[in-house]
C-alpha cells in the first residue's frame, strides 16, 4: 500500500542544536517533495522544495535532502531556535498533474531554551 | 493582508444540518484546492479546480460534498446532512501555474458537528 511516514513523535532539542526530520514513503515515485510548516490553529506554510533530480537544496538554516532510491527525505534546521518550534509537514508531489499533494502526518517538533 | 483567506473561521452545527465554506485565493493564483485536515494527521487532498473548472476530485468528497468556483475567483466548498464524522479542519490552498509548485494555505475553517 502507498504510505507516507514521518517520525510519529515529538523531537525534543536543545537551543542550538541542528533538528533532523525524516520524511520516507512507499509505493510513490514523486516528482518533487516540500515540506510545509504548520503552527497549531493556522495553515501550512510553505518552506522548501526539491525535484526528484536533486540530491539536496539549502536556505538559510534549513537544508533538505532527497533520496528517491531509498525513498527518503531528511529535512534539518540547524542552529535551531525555540520560534522553529511547529509541527514540520512533508508533501509528495508529480509533474504533468494539476499540483496536488499528498501530506505525511508530520512531525511536531519542541526546541528547548 | 493579500494572503488566502477563510471565512468562517470556526462553524459549530448540528448533525444534518447543511454548512458552506469560502475560500478568496491570491489574486492571480489561477489553481484553487480544498483539503481537510483531522487532529494528528496532515491535510487530505478534496479537490483542485483550475480556473473556474473542477478539474479533480478525490474519492474522499462523496456525494454530500459539492464545491464551486464559479467566476475562477472565489471558492465555495458545501457539506450537506453534516455527519460527526465531517468534523475536522477545512483548508484552502492556491497557487500559480508553471514550475512553481508552492501551495499558499488559509487559515482554515474549524467545523464541528454535535
């Protein structure tokens, strides 16, 4: 069956510290993968995309990895800070259709002062 | 505030009773979807319409659920003969054509339905 799984508990860290999210699916061949942040009560916003023929991506303090033989993706934050705290969603995504996505659960993510 | 907006932003409705959603995209964002979102789980594609045309449905949108975007501006998303079961949030996303595949998401609709 097709499944998106990402870390299904909180990641607790330290003030400081790099924050690595992982994001694995199954029986998917996506054209690209975002990941999306969501704070409770709002909508996701929209932080990062890679294309299936890129093995990374960076901005700022975020960086994003891609890995579509071992059908993973591995999303970090370094020098983390408290306002990072949110919950950390990541999206499957294919060209020639009309954009539409499918989500993990994502992942809530606690950074500690 | 040129961003998605939402309206309401939380509904409160009895079970078999009929609700309807907006949704106002960006501006120039020709693509318009809904998803639902329950507590604990990432958004559920519904539906995507591209202009004023509902060009995709998922399985999910059963037959009580009709959505329109008649003027390829705004939104409506209609559940009718609510069930417990609707109850989650409502989330509305554009974007533009081309390469950039973003998503820009309101800030949703809460429904509950006693």
């Amino acid at each position: 069956s097709q499944k998106i799984e990402q870390n299904s508990e909180a990641l607790n860290i330290q003030e400081g510290k790099t924050a690595t999210l992982t994001c694995n699916y199954t029986n998917y061949s996506p054209a690209y993968l975002q990941w999306y942040r969501q704070d409770p009560g709002r909508g996701p916003v929209f932080l990062l995309l890679i294309r299936e023929n890129e093995k990374e991506k960076r901005k700022e303090r975020l960086k994003v990895t891609f890995d579509t033989t071992l059908k993973q993706s591995l999303f970090h934050i370094t020098a983390s800070q408290p306002a990072d705290s949110a919950t950390y969603l990541c999206a499957l995504g294919w060209s020639g259709g009309y954009n539409k996505l499918i989500f993990g659960a994502g992942t809530r993510l606690a950074v500690h002062p | 505030d040129t961003g998605v907006s939402q309206n309401p932003r939380h509904k409160i409705t009895k079970r078999g009773q009929n609700v309807t959603f907006r949704c106002d995209p960006i501006s120039e964002h020709n693509r318009l979807y809904w998803y639902r979102q329950t507590l604990g789980q990432g958004p559920e594609f519904l539906t995507y319409f591209q202009n004023e045309a509902q060009l995709e449905k998922s399985r999910l949108l059963s037959d009580r659920f009709s959505a329109e975007r008649p003027k390829g501006s705004f939104s409506t998303l209609e559940i009718q003969r609510t069930e417990q079961g609707d109850s989650a949030m409502y989330l509305c996303a554009s974007s533009l054509p081309g390469r950039t595949r973003e998503q820009y998401f309101g800030p949703g609709t809460r429904l509950t339905v006693t």
